[in-house]
C-alpha cells in the first residue's frame, strides 16, 4: 500500500517514509474515530483554497476539542507536501491516546495521495441518512470528524445496488448531500444547492461552484428541498475536491444526461483553479 503516498508522510511535522508511518493503536482516533481530517487537491504543486481548508480544520478541531498546531506550522507542512505535483493533500489529526486530555500525544498526519481516476458522470442512489445531523443541532454538527463509517457504509450499500455512489436525503426526505460530495442541480436555468442549514459539510468545492455561477452569470439558490426537486431537475451534479463537479446521470430509477449549465460550471471551475493556481 505504500504507492498510496507520493513522497514522504509528515507525522507531527517529522519526515517518515510511507512503510514507516504509523499512529498508536491505543489512538481515540482509531479506537473511536475521535479526529478530524482534511482533503485538498493540490493542481502542480499549487494547494487549491488552502486557507479555507485549514479554516474548517480548525473549525473541526474546535468542536471537537482537540488542540490544533499552529496555524503557520500546519501551513508550512501543508506546502511542503503539496509542492509534489498534482495530488490530494491529506491532513489527519488524531484524538490523541488520552480522552481526558484531547489532543494530548495525538498525530497530525500530511501526506500527498495521487489523484484517484475519476469516471465521467456518477449514478446515485437515493438513501434516507438517520445518521446525519440533517439541520438538527449537535456537537459536532458541521465538523468533518474521523467518523465515516456510515457514509462509507451509504456508498458500498449503493453499489452493492448497481449505482456509483448515494444522494442522502434527511428526515421529511430534505435532500442532503453524498457520502464524500455535495448536490447540485439545475430547473430552467437556475442551480439549486441545499443550503448549510441542513448542517451538510460546508464543501469548499460547492463555495468555489457558486462563485463560478456567479461570475458566468448562472443564478443560484440555496435552501431546503424535498427530493422530488432533484428528481424533476433538468441536470444533476455532484461537487467535492476529488470529483470537482460532475455530472450525474442516475437519480435512482430517473436518469439524466449531461447539461450545458453542468459543463459550462466544470468549465467555469476549472478556470477558477487556474486563476488562483496559475
Ligand atoms: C460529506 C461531505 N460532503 C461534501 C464534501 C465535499 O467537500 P469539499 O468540496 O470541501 O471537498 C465532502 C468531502 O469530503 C464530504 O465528505
């Protein structure tokens, strides 16, 4: 497994080569899943909206209560390790081996992972999430926490079903967001996204999509939609650091083809990076 890190893997800021890497068994992190981790991508050395990533790290490790490093230290090995090319730049930060002391003899893990290959469009499944906060106030409400199990459990579910991923949808079948990426889609010209208030993950991506939609001129809205809205939308795509946006083309048993709004956003997005990673 040692091809999944290109270079090497910072553990608390030290080099250590990717067959050497390793955390604590005795971990919360992974005893529990007590942590907190971020995904960027890095385009040629370049980490895309850096700052907002360590933003929403430190958003995390606040609700969580686990002490961060320094801002310009998690900066610092964030570029070093991004400086490898074209990459997504992962940062883990464990619980630490004690659950009265948070953050006490934890990791901070930075390694740069190649970019997985990343299909044309995606078929979703559409799945109730009684797990997700889904606009209901909790402690770690908005936080992206070391938990996945349940959103990994939603994707293999859906393929184990014959689609690519799932669309998760909340109580009073509120659309929500995908396991690892957030919803977009587009009615007579017009993108809809679910609004943050269903404490879907604050996607930097989908921040990113809607200043694009803005700048080409594409009107937005954002809010809270029955899932029949994304059934009956003209295009439906999916946005998230890895995916970008991409179009989708199964809704469960509703299929869709790839629109000109979808393009013209990938599009958009692409020169947005460029713009700002050029
Ligand atoms: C639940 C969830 N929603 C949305 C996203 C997309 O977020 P971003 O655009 O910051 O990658 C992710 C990314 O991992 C996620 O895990």
């Amino acid at each position: 497994m040692n091809d999944r890190a290109i270079g090497p893997v910072l553990i608390n800021g030290e080099e250590c080569a990717p067959a050497d890497a390793a955390v604590s068994i005795f971990d919360i992190g992974f005893q529990r899943g007590y942590g907190c981790f971020e995904a960027m991508r890095t385009y040629d050395g370049c980490v895309f909206r850096l700052d907002q990533h360590l933003d929403r790290l430190e958003h995390s490790s606040d609700n969580l209560r686990i002490a961060l490093p320094q801002r310009g230290l998690l900066e610092a090995w964030c570029v070093r390790v991004g400086g490898g090319g074209d990459g997504v730049l992962r940062v883990y930060v464990t619980g630490g081996l004690d659950p009265r002391h948070l953050g006490r003899d934890n990791v901070v893990v930075v390694y740069l992972e190649p970019v997985p290959d990343v299909p044309a469009s995606v078929r979703l499944d559409l799945i109730e999430a009684p797990w997700h906060a889904d606009g209901r106030v909790s402690e770690l409400a908005g936080a992206k926490t070391l938990s996945y199990g349940p959103n990994l459990a939603a994707t293999l579910g859906a393929k184990s079903r014959g689609f690519d991923d799932a669309a998760l949808i909340g109580q009073n079948d509120v659309v929500l967001e995908g396991p690892t990426f957030s919803l977009g889609w587009v009615r007579d010209g017009i993108l809809f996204t679910p609004s943050l208030d269903t404490h879907i993950l604050a996607s930097i991506t989908r921040q990113a999509t809607l200043e694009t939609a803005d700048r080409i001129g594409i009107p937005t809205e954002a809010g809270r939609y029955r899932s029949e809205r994304l059934l009956e939308a003209d295009e439906v795509f999916v946005m998230s650091t890895v995916k970008e946006v991409l179009p989708v083309t199964a809704v469960g048993p509703v299929s869709f083809v790839p629109g000109p709004v979808t393009l013209r956003l990938r599009e958009g997005f692409k020169d947005l990076v460029a713009t700002e990673c050029g």
